[in-house]
C-alpha cells in the first residue's frame, strides 16, 4: 500500500509563468488560442485532450476526457457517441463544463456554457476525414453500455467492417457537440501558492467582464 503520509508531501513550487490583466487578451477565445498553440509548440502529452463535466438528471455531476476538435467564436467542438452517459447526460441537461490541464505549463483552463448537437453536415464532414478503423470504431462500440467482453467489440468491428467495406456512413448516434461558452478562468501557477486567476464572464451586451479571482 503507498504511505500516505509521502503522497501528503508531494507538492511543487509553480514557477513558470505569471498571467497579468496587461499581457493577456480582452477577448478570452484569442487568451485559449494562444495558450492552447502554446502547449501544442511545448508538446505537452495529449494538449488538446479536456475533461467534459456533465450532470444527470439525478443531479450527480460525471466526467470523462474527450478530444477538442474545433474551437472558434461559436463554441469548443468534440465528437462522440450520442446515446453514452454523456450524451444522454447532455440531452437532460445541455449545461456542461470543460477544462484543459497543461501540466508541463503550470495552466488550467476552465470553461462553462450550453451545448448543442453540431450541425449534421459538420459531423458527416469530420467523421469521413476519421482514419477507417475509428470509422467501423463508432459503429462497434454501444459507448457506455455494459457488453459481456472484449469479444463483442472485435466481433462487432468484424461484421460492421464487412458491411460497410470502405465507406461506413456515419452512425446516427455518432457525432459533435459545441458548448458556446460563457465563463472562462485561466490559471496560471505561482509561487507560495499565489496562483493567477483570471475569470471572462460574458455579458449581456456580447463583451467580456475580466476579473481575478484569488486563488
Ligand atoms: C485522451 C483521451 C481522449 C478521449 N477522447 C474521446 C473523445 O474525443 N470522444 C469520446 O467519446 N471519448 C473519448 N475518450 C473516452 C472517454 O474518456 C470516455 O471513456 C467515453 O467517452 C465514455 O464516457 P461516458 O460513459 O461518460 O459517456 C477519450 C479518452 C481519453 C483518455
């Protein structure tokens, strides 16, 4: 069993980078283009991977890591499986939460609003420039749903993959969502745990409210 006591001690100074009100952006979409080019050009593990958070309609709150896709002024873009937890979360209840870790980096970004099925159109488009495999992948794979071995999986990609050949159509169950947000917070580690917090609230008038949060 891990000592405890050692995991308590475990801890590190942040030291990196600060995260001023003067050096960052007004418009929070162009702060997380760069800060999401920054960890790409530092390649940082997995950099566009981000925790979604989703409530149930038993008000219990579920996460999981999905892939961002797309981002731009109409919202932060994955794809997934429309009838697993999430989606079935998210049909009960579009408010979700995103966040992104960059741990070589010391920054968190968090981001919260209402999500919607993206377009048909777009799904189809990035479900056809998915590599085959992924294609028949979302054809096999019941997401979420409790399946009696990895065999049904292996078998279900055999017959999806001989049905389908070289042209899987893209499941109806399977596509993107987009949250449009409406409150980031950037974070930024600091020594002496004297962390920087910047909070983007969006007003009604389109504009964005900057303010830190204290850490
Ligand atoms: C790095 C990483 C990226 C992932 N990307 C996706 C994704 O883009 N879409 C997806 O449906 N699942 C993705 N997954 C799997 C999910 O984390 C999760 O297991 C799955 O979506 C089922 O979640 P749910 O049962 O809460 O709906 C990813 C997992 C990891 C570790």
């Amino acid at each position: 069993m891990l000592d405890h006591t050692s995991i308590a001690d475990l801890r590190k100074s942040y030291e990196r980078a600060e995260l001023n009100e003067d050096a960052s952006q007004a418009d929070p979409l162009m702060q997380f283009d760069q800060w999401l080019g920054e960890a790409i050009s530092a390649q940082v593990p997995e950099p566009n991977a981000m925790t979604l958070a989703t409530v149930g309609s038993n008000l219990r709150p579920s996460t999981r890591v999905v892939l961002i896709k797309g981002f731009d002024a109409q919202g932060i873009v994955w794809y997934t499986n429309y009838a697993s937890r999430k989606g079935l979360e998210l049909a009960g209840n579009p408010y979700a939460a995103l966040q992104f870790h960059w741990v070589e980096l010391e920054r968190v970004v968090r981001i919260e609003g209402v999500v919607e099925k993206v377009p048909a159109e777009e799904s189809d488009a990035y479900f056809n420039s998915r590599p085959l495999d992924s294609r028949i992948g979302a054809w096999a794979s019941p997401q979420s749903e409790v399946i009696s071995g990895r065999g049904v999986l292996v078998a279900n990609a055999a017959r999806y993959g001989a049905r389908f050949m070289l042209n899987p159509p893209r499941p109806t169950h399977w596509g993107g969502y987009r949250l449009k947000p409406d409150n980031w917070q950037f974070w930024q580690g600091r020594k002496s745990r004297l962390h920087d917090r910047l909070r983007y609230t969006l007003l009604s008038d389109a504009g964005w409210l900057r303010e830190r949060l204290a850490p």
